[in-house]
C-alpha cells in the first residue's frame, strides 16, 4: 500500500478550534508542508498574535510566540535579529495586519526584514464575531456595518499586497486563495517561494491567501468557498507581484 | 577599574552593555536620545544590535520577540514613550520575559514638557499596563548608583524571569559624574531552556505566551505570578535611611529629589534639628517596614516628590496612621529648593502644620 496523503510533521497531532469549514485550517497544513518540506521546521520560530489562529502556538510544530494584536512583525523582528540564522514568520489576520498593525507591517517590509508573513485575509474580523475589517468589500454585511460597508463612510477596502509590492525591502509578494485543489496547490507554491526569499536573505516575503470565514459571513462552507470566488478574488486578484529578480 | 567621567544616559549605556545586554530596540524622545544614540555607535562593536523602531509600541514588541528569543535585551524611552510600551509591558510580565525598560521621565500629562520629574511612579509602581502584574523599579540617586542598578537589575530579571525598571528623571539622564563599573555579587540564574531558538529536532517546542483561555488556567497563572512577587518583595527591596531613629521629622524622597532633601537636611541639622531620611532605593518592593524604625514620637513624615503627590501613598501605607503625613512637590519640571524643604520642616517641628 503506498500512502499518498499524511498529516504534515509540521503540525502538531491535536484538533483545533477552527470552525467547520473555515480555510484557516488548510493554511495551517501548507505552512506546515513547507516548513517540512524547505527542511526548516526544527529552526523554525513561529509568531501568531491574536485573531483566530491566535492558538496557532499549540498548532504549528515549532517553536511560538504568541503577541499583541498587530505586532507579529515587530516581535518578529526582535526574534530574527538575536537569531539571524533561523526562520522566523508571522501569520496574522486582515484586522491583525491591515488595520491595528498597519505600522508595524510597512517597517519590516521597509527594512527588508529577513521574516516571511502569512496574511490570512477573510474580509471580516473572525474572533471577535464579524465586524467590519479595512479588508471587508463595499457593501459587505458585518456587524459594525450592519447595512453593508460603505464606500462614502469609511473608504475601500485596502489592497495589502499592492501597497507593499510598492516596498523595496519587499522582496517577495504574492496573493493567492485557497478556494480549489488548483489555488490551494499554487498556494503552496507561493508559500514555499515566500519562505525561500528569506532562507536565501534576500528580503521580505508575504503571501497573502484569500480565505473564508462561514460562521461570521453567515453561510455554509461551499458557499463561502463561491462568495470568495465571486466577490473577493475580482477585488483581490491573484498572482504574483513581486519576485527578488524583479525587485532590483 | 578606574574611574570614568560619564553623562547618565551614557553611563547606562555602558552599564548595559557591561552586563551583556547586546540588544536595544528604540525611538528617539528626549531627555533620553543620548542612550540610543550611545547604543547605535557601541553596540555594533561588541556584536550587538541597535534598531530604532517605527515607534515605542514597536521597539517593545522586539524587545518581547528578542527576550523570549533569549537574549538580554532593553529599551529605553521617556514618559509618554513609556505610555505606549505599556500594552508590550504587559506581555512581558505576562509571558514573563526578562529585559530592562529605561524610564527617563519628563513632565506631563500628555506631552507636558522636556524638564526633569518623577510623574510616573504610579503608572511604574501600579501598572501602567492591562493586568495583576508587578515591575522591579529602580529609582537611582546618582549616577553610579545608576550603573549598579542596572548591571544587577539585568540579572534580577533573568532571575525571576521579569522586566525590570529604572525610573530617572531628566536631571539624572543629563547629569555628568565619575563612575566605576563594578561586578555585582553573583546570583544564581536559572537556564534560559524555555526560549525559541528552534527545537533543533531535540525538544518540544517552547512556547512564549500569556493567554490562558480557561479561567482556572488564569487563575493558577496569576498565583504563580503572585508567589513570585511574594518572593521578590521578601528578597530584593532596597533601601537607604539616615537618622531615622531618633528623628523629630523624616523626609521621604527618591532619586534626584533626595539629593535635594539630603541638602536640605544638612543645613537643618546645622541648626541643631533633628531630621532623618528614608530613600527608597527600589520603588516596588517598596521598603514598608523601614517605616517601623522610625522614632515613636516623630513629629511627622514628610514626603518630597517632582509631582502631584504620587509617593506619598506608599508612605501613608508604610506609616499605617501612627503619623502626620505631609507632602511637598513641585510640577511640571520644576524643582524643589533645599530651601522650600527647610520651611516644610521647620512648621512640622513647630507644630503648624
Ligand atoms: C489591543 C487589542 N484590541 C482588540 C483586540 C480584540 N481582537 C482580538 S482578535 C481581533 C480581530 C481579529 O481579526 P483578524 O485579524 O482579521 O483575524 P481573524 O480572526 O479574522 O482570523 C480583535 C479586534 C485585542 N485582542 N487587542
Ligand atoms: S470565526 Fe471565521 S475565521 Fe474564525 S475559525 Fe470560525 S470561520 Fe474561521
Ligand atoms: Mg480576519
């Protein structure tokens, strides 16, 4: 018998919290792929701050840190600069990282901080019950934008992957979904790419992945997976925006 | 060693960097940025790293990613900086990461001013930050007991795996006096085996972390915590006090505000009173029980500060009602004159006030 799927080492063996449905789960398991896979995970060190996967601590088979909301890149950076020689990440959340820890996300992409992100982008804060992110679409139900969110009140919605493929320390941006076999498989591509920018020292890498949230968009998970595809992905296109060649 | 001549947020610079701290993560405020600007040009020499952050709530998130890293590490800032690092401050005690956190306070609220002042002994001593948790807060004098501190207070951090403080002022950061960097007496400091420096396929992954989602965890989390405190406050107050014992009237007062008092106090002396002093050398623990000492007739404490009255507090604790307790500060960067101190002293003694 030939196995042709396992659960990664790059996990750890426990259920997690994550709701039926909700994609963070398969983000997980590629983060973990990769790091097993690029042979890092036994010098890989871990930041997740709060924000659903703020258990990712007990997820991801490596060493963590837990942090404050939005600061994973700042906390990451301390990490990487005492341990310049391990691989450091940082996976957050679109109200972790577009909106409290806008800061802290521009400055380690602008000093070209040798840290790979994972940007879980879902449109809506997940953990504290569906309000409004800077990531929800115009007229996305959420409930702090109980009629849809509106353009003329609090602006679009902001494109994270364009604004820090503008940075030079940016070396590595790419935006992907994981909706079908097919993007989950580019994901993880992408993934790999991000974390061997870093391994190479070359820079900063992100990679943002459109993701579902079901229980705070008020669908079932196939239907996520279609809003996604209907809705999100014509406002957030997926591709790659920034390779180091084409940094230079 | 010899002695050097040195400006006070230099000497805290060296001071560190003697200790092993090879890590300062910062943003310029003054009365401070000599200290980062001295961490910029020395630390590269020994091997260390100098980063100036995008903002204080940045520069004290590295200091958590580079102390649960497991290195010494430290910050420095003045008081509305401070403000900001209060939530990273937090997250430190609550993951119990050691490093050392410079306080060289200005005067406020808000942005206030540039002048020296002690405004930020309640935010050192009660919190500051979100949560039951307690700072190690150093208030030296002078700038040699300054170097001291913080070459101890790096290992009394690693000791009880908490951030420790040094509250100055701007007086002592802008100050130049003769020091020696001397070796603190050693202590045993546990292994650092719970830091992420990657499993290297050898252990189980180390955590660095303060949530604790179920409320028992919480609860035996802060028990731990608490013991712990019990612990510093039984092993690690420091105190000076002078006279207390036959005096008709003790000064209270710390850092800078105590050298002060101590003018005041010898020219009163001069004219025959009797006036002893209590200087609080660590701020939390405070030293309560030297209070006890204090001669039973003593007329009254008097408690002198660069604020509104924030210390005086502790006093009133210390003292628990056996006696008068008076205050005499000034504000907003101003400071008190031996001489305000004197008249203070002599309507204590004349029963005036
Ligand atoms: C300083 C601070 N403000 C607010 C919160 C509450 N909070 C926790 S998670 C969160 C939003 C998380 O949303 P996102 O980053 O999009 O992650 P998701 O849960 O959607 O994966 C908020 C506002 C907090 N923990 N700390
Ligand atoms: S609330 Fe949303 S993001 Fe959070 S676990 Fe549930 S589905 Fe996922
Ligand atoms: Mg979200």
């Amino acid at each position: 018998m030939t196995i042709v799927f396992e659960r990664t080492r790059g996990l750890t063996d426990v259920e997690t919290h994550y709701c039926p449905g909700c994609t963070h789960g398969i983000i997980h398991r590629l983060v973990g792929e990769a790091m097993v896979e690029l042979g890092v995970l036994e010098k890989a060190i871990g930041v997740a701050p709060v924000g659903c996967s703020v258990f990712a601590y007990n997820y991801f088979n490596c060493d963590m840190h837990e942090a404050a909301h939005g600061r994973a890149p700042a906390v990451a950076t301390g990490i990487k600069r005492v341990h310049p020689d391990k691989f450091v990440f940082t996976y957050q959340g679109d109200g972790d990282l577009a909106s409290i820890g806008m800061a802290e996300i521009v400055h380690a992409a602008h000093r070209g901080e040798r840290i790979s992100t994972i940007f879980v982008n879902n449109a809506i804060y997940g953990m504290t019950g569906g309000q409004m992110a800077p990531t929800t679409l115009v007229g996305q139900k959420a409930t702090t934008a109980p009629g849809g969110r509106s353009e003329e009140h609090c602006g679009r919605p902001i494109r994270i992957s364009e604004m820090l493929a503008t940075i030079h320390g940016a070396k590595f941006v790419e935006r992907v979904a994981v909706n079908t076999p097919a993007n989950i498989r580019k994901a993880k591509k992408a993934i790999i790419e991000c974390f061997k920018v870093q391994l190479e020292g070359k820079g900063f890498g992100i990679v943002e992945v459109l993701s579902t949230c079901p229980t705070n968009w008020g669908m079932t998970a196939p239907e996520a997976m279609k809003w996604l595809e209907d809705n999100m992905i014509p406002y957030y296109p997926l591709g790659n925006l920034k390779r180091p060649e084409e940094a230079e | 060693m010899a002695k050097v001549l040195m400006k006070g947020n230099e000497a805290i610079g060296a001071a560190a960097i003697q200790a092993g701290c090879r890590y300062f993560f910062g943003y310029p405020i003054t009365p401070q940025s000599e200290l980062p600007e001295y961490m910029a040009r020395e630390l590269p020499k020994v091997g260390g790293v100098f980063l100036q952050a995008e903002s204080e709530i940045a520069a004290i998130n590295m200091v958590y990613g580079a102390a649960g890293a497991g290195a010494r590490v430290m910050t420095s800032s003045s008081s509305p900086g401070i403000s900001l690092k209060q939530e990273g401050i937090s997250y430190l005690a609550g993951a119990e990461l050691p490093c050392l956190i410079v306080n060289i306070m200005r005067g406020g609220p808000g942005l206030g001013s540039i002048q020296p002042s002690q405004t930020d002994y309640f935010q050192a001593t009660r919190g500051g930050g979100n949560g039951d948790y307690r700072l190690v807060v150093y208030a030296p004098a002078n700038i040699q007991e300054m170097v001291d501190l913080i070459i101890e207070g790096f290992d009394v951090a690693d000791q009880y795996r908490n951030p420790v403080m040094i509250l100055g002022d701007g007086m002592i950061g802008q100050m130049m006096e003769p020091v020696e960097f001397k070796t603190p007496k050693k202590r045993e400091l546990p292994e650092k085996d719970w830091a992420t420096t990657g499993t290297g396929g050898k252990r189980k992954p180390n955590i660095i972390n303060s949530l604790y989602i179920a409320p028992e965890d919480l609860e035996a989390h802060n028990i731990r915590l608490q013991a712990k405190y019990q612990k510093i406050r039984e092993k690690e107050v420091k105190v000076e006090s002078y006279k207390i014992e036959d005096a008709d009237v003790v000064i209270s007062a710390y850092g800078t505000t105590s050298r002060i008092a101590k003018t005041a106090i010898a020219k009163l002396e001069k004219e025959g009173y009797k006036v002893g002093l209590i200087r609080p050398i660590t701020l939390w623990p405070y030293p309560y029980d030297e209070f006890k000492k204090i001669n039973p007739n003593c007329k009254g404490i008097l408690t002198v500060e660069m604020n509104a009255g924030q210390m005086v507090d502790d006093v009133k604790i210390a003292v628990e009602g056996k006696f008068p307790v008076h205050f005499y500060g000034r504000m907003g960067g101003m400071v008190p004159t031996p001489e305000a101190i004197i008249e203070k002293v002599k309507k204590i003694c004349g029963g005036e006030i």
